[in-house]
C-alpha cells in the first residue's frame, strides 16, 4: 500500500506539469494565430 501511495505522489506531479505546459503551449499557439489573423487584415 505504501510503495503505490508512494509512487502515485511521484507521478502526480509530472502529469500536472506536462499538463500545464501543454496548456501554455495551446494558448501561446492560439496568441499567434490572433496575430497572424489581425496582421493580415
């Protein structure tokens, strides 16, 4: 019990991170097409 608390704790915070830089790059991405799209007008 302890070993799999122990190696869910250690893996939690890698998913949390990967999901939040997948987040800043969704919304980087999304910034530059807004630009893009404005330039061209």
């Amino acid at each position: 019990m302890l070993k799999v608390s122990k190696i869910n704790m250690e893996i939690s915070p890698d998913i949390m991170n990967a999901w939040i830089l997948l987040a800043i790059a969704l919304g980087l991405l999304g910034i530059v097409l807004i630009v893009m799209n404005l330039k061209r007008e």
